[in-house]
C-alpha cells in the first residue's frame, strides 16, 4: 500500500469507527432510562449489549489508529495483534455481562414482576434498530473503499444489534400486551445466550490471529496462483501465511534455474514482488531465493511443494 493510498484510507476507517461510537453513547444513554423506567429483563439485556458494543467500537477505533502507525524498532512487523489482545479483554467483560443477565432473568423466575410502559421500550428498540441500519449502510461504504478489517469486525457486530433489539420488542409485547408470563426472562435468557456465544466466536478469531494461523485454503490459492504464474518461476515451497490485525503476511521459498546471475533471478524476485503487490496491496510479502533442486530440510511440512497445480495449467 503506498503512502497516499494509506492517508486516504485511514481518516475514512477513523470516521467509521467514531460513528459507531458516538451512536453506541446514545443508544446506551436512551436504553439506559427505559431499562430502569420498564425494568424489562430483555431490555436490561440490550442495555448491556450496547455498552458492550460501545467498548467494541473503541477497540475498534483504537485498531484503526493503532493500524495507521508504522512499525517501529521493537516492533518489526506492526502492533497488529494488540487487537487480538484486546479482543481478549473484550470477551471476560462479555461473558461476565451475559451471565449476570442470564442470573436475573432466572431470579425473575421466582419473583416474578410486572414490567411497566411497555410502549417506552418498544420505542427505543424501534428507534436503536433504524439508527444500526443507518450506521451499518455507512460501514458498508466504507468498507467497500477501503477493505478494513476492523470496520468490517463492527459491521458484523451490529448486524447481530439487529436481532437483539427485534427480541426485545417481541418480549414487550408478549408479556405486557398478550399476557405470556415468562416471556421477559425467557428472552433474557436468549440474549445472554447469544452474547455468550458472540464472546466464543470472538476468543476463537482473536486466538487464531496470536496463534499466527494459516489463511483460510481459498486465500492461499488465490495468492499462490498469482506468484506461481510470473515467468522464470522454478517452483516455491515452504509458503507461510499469517494475519496481525489488519496487515497479512506472507513468506515463501521461490527456486529458479540455479545458472542464472544474481542480478537476473533478483529481477525474477522483483516481478514476482510487483505482481503480488498489485493483485494484494495488503499483504506484506517476503521471498527467500532458492536454486532448483536445493533441499532446505526433510520436514515434509516446510518443504512441500506448493506449485504443481499451477505449473500443470500453463503447460
């Protein structure tokens, strides 16, 4: 990514994440007071959730910040994992909310209580869900300009707001205006459920990324495909990949005939540089040079030749 290209895309990243947290303080400040005015388990539950989200997205605008920030001295290849880091950090407070939801509305159970103004939490659910839509249609602009992964991680978040506040309504209206006993706390239960598992799929992602896992086989397809197609290409192994943040790594072996000058297989290295750089603007690529036929080690794992198939179709 070319320095221009990195100032045009973060002030829009930056924007993004500001607008998500300016509209999680005021949906936290309204629900807030409906959740103390209609004492509504299931709105308790929302009210978490978005203070919730609130944190989110200032990890999130603390990834963006962090992101536009050059390596330094200590830290060669980027601060991208402190995301992953503080993801981490995110996943204690959301599991410790959904359990004290999940608790209330079992003690809501035992003792139960009539909620009151239904009408005032059906409103700010109504409200909180056009104010998500509003700001995940402008996400979506912005991820399609700039590709952030982190703006797209909040995008995903509040898809789920969506749902969340739809269940609040539908147990307002069971309990207080069909007359379903239980609805509330069951409903409570149900969000406490789902944050729950919003806190696994996040400790899953943020420990894939500390654990420098692979990508996913279709990414590693796509970029090999394009390495193995540049001319003067002998064959590669050894291709590593990895993900901190927003930046992605890669790293392989590439063999060339072993007769070549230095300054004829570095010009090989160099289009197969430009080539990836231009199909991944994103992805920081290292190439090791290699002679045909050498043998760095025996471990099949490190080793493996990863060029055959593409090899077969330009034949």
């Amino acid at each position: 990514m070319t320095r221009d290209e990195r100032r045009r895309i973060i002030p829009l990243a930056m924007r993004a994440a500001l607008a998500s947290v300016a509209m999680a303080c005021s949906l936290l400040v309204i629900k807030g007071y409906a959740a103390w005015h209609t004492g509504s388990v299931a709105m308790l539950g929302s009210l978490a959730d978005t203070g919730l989200d609130l944190l989110a997205s200032l990890v999130t605008l603390y990834g963006v910040k962090l992101a536009a920030e050059p390596a330094d001295h200590d830290h060669r290849f980027g601060h991208g994992k402190a995301e992953a880091l503080a993801a981490l950090f995110q996943v204690v407070l959301i599991t410790a909310s959904a359990i004290g939801i999940a608790w209330r509305a079992i003690e809501r159970f035992s003792t139960p209580a009539v909620n009151e103004d239904a009408g005032l939490g059906i409103g700010v659910s109504v409200v909180a869900i056009l104010a998500t839509f509003a700001l995940l249609a402008y996400q979506r602009s912005v991820i399609r300009r700039t590709g952030s992964v982190a703006i797209l991680a909040d995008n995903v978040h509040y898809q789920s707001d969506v749902l969340l506040n739809v269940a609040v309504i539908a147990a307002l209206v069971l309990d207080q205006y069909v007359g379903i006993a239980g609805a509330d706390p069951v409903f409570g239960i149900a969000i406490a459920l789902w944050l729950a598992w919003g806190a696994f799929q996040a400790s899953s992602q943020a420990i894939d990324m500390l654990m420098d896992k692979e990508w996913s086989e279709e990414q590693r397809a796509a970029f090999m495909e394009v390495a193995a197609r540049q001319p003067g290409i002998r064959g590669i192994h050894d291709f590593r990949t990895r993900r901190a943040g927003s930046h992605d790594f890669a790293q392989f072996h590439m063999e060339v005939d072993p007769d070549l000058t230095v300054r004829a297989a570095h010009r090989i290295v160099e289009g197969v540089e430009h080539a990836l750089r231009d199909a991944f603007p994103r992805v920081e690529t290292l190439i090791h040079l290699d002679p045909e036929g050498h043998v760095d080690t025996d471990n099949p794992l490190v080793e493996a030749d990863v060029t055959p198939h593409w090899f077969s179709k330009r034949v």
